[in-house]
C-alpha cells in the first residue's frame, strides 16, 4: 500500500530526486502527524480505562499517575506506529530525520515518565530522557557507531578485560531502567497478594518470594541485555561467597530466620509480643527484623535471629484472647459481699471486657491494713494497651466504691512509747 502511494505521487510531480524526497517527507510527515493523533485518541479513551486499572491493582489512586499512564499511552503508541513505518519502506534522509526525531522524542519523553512514576528522582527521570532520545536519534540517523567507537576507547583494562565508558553508561542506564520495571512490577504483585484471601504471615511470606523472584529475573535480564555471560562471574565466586560466609552470616541468618518465622506463623503482623524488656504488637517482619510498636509509639527493631533463640511471649499466638489480672484492695470496715458485685459491676461497665469467659472476682488473703481482692477479666484487643485497660476499670470500681460507701484502706499504725529521756517536756492533747 505505501509503494502505491507513493508511485502516485510521484507521477503527479516531475521525476527528479528532489522531488522525490519533497513527496517522501510529505508522506512522512502525514505519518507522523496520524500517529501523534492515534495515540491522542487512544489515550483518552483507553487511558481512563488502565488508569482503573492501576488503582485497583496496584492500590495508588493520584491525578498525577492518571495524567503519567495517559501521556505514556500516547507516547508509546506514537513510538511504536512511526517504527512500523520507518521500517516498511526505504525512506530518503529528510524522511528519516522527521521518524528518527519522533521515535527519539517519544522514547525519551516514555522513559522520563517511566522514571517519575515510581517516584524516583526528577532529575534522575530527566536525564534518563535525554540520554536516550540522544542515543536513540544517533542510532537511527545512522551516526551512532562515531560515538559508541569514542565511548570505547575512554576508559581502563582490569586484567583481560577492558571497561569502557560506553559500558560504564549502558551499564547505568540498563540498571536504572530495570530497576524502575521492577519497582512497578513489585507494587503490583504485592498489591495483588496484600487483597487476597490469605492470612497475614502468609501475604507477607508472598510478597517476600515475590520480590525476590522479580529481582532475580531482573537480574538475569540485566546480565543478558548488557551481554555479560554468567561463566564469566565464576572468577570473582569464591571470594564472593567467603564474604557472604564470613561478613553477611548475620544478615543471612536473620533473612532465614525472617522466612522461618513466616513460614511456621509463630510469629505474625498484629500479634502483640513481649520479648525481654520491649512489649507491642507486631508492626512489620522485614528482612533483618521485626518492627515492635509500642504503645509509647516507639518502634523496637528485633532482629529476626533474637526471635528464634530467645523466649517470645506471644499474647495471640492461638487467639487474642488475654485475661488481665487487677488487684483491689478493700478496708476491713466495709461490706465485703457489697464490695464484690460492685467490683463485678465495674467490669460489666468497662466495654472491653468480654462477657464469655466472665470477669470474677476473687478474695485472695487478709492483708495487714486491707483484704486483698482480685479481678480477673479477659480482653480480645491486647494490642489496643493493657495499661489504659487497667486504668480504666480502676477509675470506674472507685467511683462506684464511692458512691455506695465502700471504703478503701489506707496503711495505719500504732505507736507505743514506753519511755522517754528525763526532763523532757511532753504534753498529751486529748482533743
């Protein structure tokens, strides 16, 4: 179809070169502008659509990243029509320039947009953009092979091998685009698992795999797109795998450890934990360590190795149910069955007592000032504060003591002097 097209043209005009090339640009430039308008309307209707999309899959709901997968939308698709019409038919110069120039501009405007969307740097997006508009210009305007033949000969042998400044800057671009792949890749396959029906040691023990799955990938596809034959890399394992051995055991311990933890389910995000002198609720299992919240709202960072090793108390290990033991003390003076149903009252009034298994109330001993009570309630949010708990049916069995009369104690004692030094002056009032 474009040889007919252009064989008509060029019978509606005289047969010279120069015109030839005026038909070819005229056609190349009617090209570029039906793929710049293509791409214009497939982003309005489709990009609404993948925008969707992304919010549900991936969890991120902005303007921004709605206007950033419109402009790529377009962009790729400007970038992949005009590359199907560069290499359809053998254009002359001024019509390679014009689709030389557009692949460029939409290939490094993608890949700036790229960058910026998983929130790396601006700059980094920048001058990601232009040095592969750059690159990608040279290398369709046919003058690439001068620069990647200077960018070979700037740089410095290292045994048999010889690095390059070309490679050096492949090498970057290579690991920087891939790297922003795999951020996107990342967010959407944890996203995905973070709203399925699994439970939370497993979502997190998911995501984990997963990420180490797409970094692995990401890594051979580097290797392979940068042409570096893994065999190659046998040189430098013995030394590499001495300083994991003796250097990163710690790291690679409490990695393992992490895994195991998930994997058995121990240990999981929301249960509430006490190990040694630091008590909350499991925040995060990370690679190195678990996140402890507080409930000061300090975060103590155990490492994993530490949970496998040392006694865990775990509060929800089988369920969240947790019964919190209060004492009371009551004066001799006061009605002691009184005193129980109304300690029993106070727990039914405190809403996050649990009516099964019931709150009871036990007398304990007869004390030097006091007869000691006990309440004994269960509780099913142990992460919500244990403390504040307290605190709270406290408050509520003192103000019921006080308005039925209840006494509390308080500590009392006798004197009995049985002499005193001469000549001391001692009255006694017997007011």
């Amino acid at each position: 179809m474009m040889q007919k097209i252009v064989s008509y043209l060029q019978d509606l005009a005289p047969d010279t070169s120069q015109n030839i090339q005026i038909v070819e640009s005229a056609i190349a430039a009617g090209l570029v502008i039906f793929a710049l308008i293509a791409g214009w309307v497939l982003s309005k209707y489709v990009g609404p659509k993948l925008r969707h999309i992304w919010e549900v899959r991936a969890g991120y709901e902005s303007d921004l990243a709605g206007r950033r997968i419109r402009d790529m939308i377009r962009r790729a698709t400007t970038f992949i029509l005009c590359g199907f019409f560069f290499s359809i038919w053998g254009w002359s110069l001024i019509p390679q320039v014009i689709f030389a120039l557009t692949i460029a501009i939409t290939l490094g405007l993608f890949t700036n947009d790229l960058i910026r969307g998983v929130r790396m740097p601006d700059w980094l997006g920048t001058v990601m953009g232009l040095t592969v508009f750059i690159s990608s210009a040279l290398g369709l305007a046919g003058n690439f092979d001068r620069i990647t033949f200077a960018l070979k000969r700037v740089g410095f042998n290292v045994g048999t091998y010889h690095i390059s400044l070309l490679a050096v800057i492949t090498t970057i671009m290579t690991a920087i685009i891939l790297f922003a792949v795999a951020r996107v890749s990342m967010k959407l396959i944890n996203h995905v698992i973070s709203n399925s029906q699994l439970d939370s040691s497993q979502k997190v023990l998911g995501q984990k795999l997963a990420t180490v799955a797409v970094l692995a990938v990401v890594f051979v596809l580097g290797l392979d797109i940068l042409g570096i034959d893994l065999t190659a890399l046998a040189i430098f394992s013995g030394a590499f795998g001495l300083a994991i051995g003796f250097g990163m055991q710690k790291t690679i311990g409490n990695m393992i450890a992490g895994i195991i933890l998930l994997m058995d389910r121990s240990i999981k995000p929301g249960d509430v934990i006490a190990v040694g002198d630091s008590y909350g609720w499991v925040n995060k299992i990370g690679v190195r360590a678990v996140s402890v919240l507080t409930r000061e709202g300090k975060e103590h960072l155990i490492p994993n190795e530490n949970l496998m090793t040392q006694e865990v108390e775990n509060w929800s290990y089988s369920n969240k149910n947790v019964r919190i033991s209060i004492p009371v003390g009551v004066s001799y003076n006061s009605d002691m069955d009184q005193a129980i149903e109304l300690m029993k009252q106070a727990c039914v009034d405190v809403p996050r007592i649990l009516a099964e298994p019931k709150p009871v109330v036990w007398m304990l001993e007869f004390q030097d000032s006091r007869v000691k009570f006990e309440i004994r309630c269960w509780i099913n949010d142990p992460q919500a504060g244990v403390g504040n708990f307290r605190a709270a049916v406290l408050k509520r069995v003192w103000d019921l003591f006080k308005e039925h009369g209840v006494e509390l104690p308080y500590p009392q004692n006798d004197v009995h002097i049985k002499s005193l030094p001469k000549n001391t002056d001692f009255n006694i009032s017997t007011d």
